[in-house]
C-alpha cells in the first residue's frame, strides 16, 4: 500500500503562486510515476503532470506548460507542484496519484480574478 497526502492548497489572486506538496509512505520503492489531476467544478479530473520517481523526467499538460513545474525530493518521498501565474480556469482540487490506483485526498486551489 501507498499512502498519499497533498498540502499546499489555498486561495490565491489571479498572477499568483502556490506550491503544492504530495508526501508519500508505505511502499514508496513500488512507485514508478507521481501524476497531479485537478477536477474543477462539474467538470471531469484531468491530468496536469507527472514524474517518474527513479530519473526525475517530467511531463506536462499543454494547459499548464511553462506555469507549473513539477518536481520531487526523493529522500523526503515528497513531490511537488509549482504553480505559477495562476488563473481563474485553474481553480479546481488537485490530486496526488501513484501507480498503481492511489489516490490523495485532495487540496483545494482557488484563484480569484
């Protein structure tokens, strides 16, 4: 078993910045990919990025690219989300997810205009 749980969320004005944090435990060397969604209201979850534990390699959602980084700090079995210049449309509650189905219990990002 993985165990996830995301930190970090809050409401921010739109242009602003917040990090987010997925810690993990359990059997983290079971750990292949660390994937960030979001679901905004009504709306389905959507993959933002992703890691690969082991070489740090990273990819993006074309919505997010060049404002959000993603990056993890191994020795503290922890990933994180940069999020830069923050709008609106990215209010949503944001996900950790480890292969294979583990899921966090979300933080909310709220962006005001």
């Amino acid at each position: 078993q993985v165990q996830l749980v995301e930190s970090g969320g809050g409401l921010v004005k739109a242009g602003g910045s917040l990090r987010l944090s997925c810690a993990a435990s359990g059997r983290t060397y079971s750990i292949y990919n660390i994937n960030w969604f979001r679901q905004a209201p009504g709306k389905e979850r959507e993959f933002v990025a992703k890691i690969t534990w082991s070489t740090g390699s990273t990819y993006y959602a074309d919505s997010v690219k060049g404002r959000f980084t993603i990056s993890r700090d191994n020795a503290k079995n922890t990933v994180y989300l940069q999020m830069s210049n923050l709008k609106p449309e990215d209010t949503a509650v944001y996900y950790c997810y480890a292969d294979s189905d583990y899921w966090g219990q979300g933080t909310q990002v709220t962006v005001s205009s």
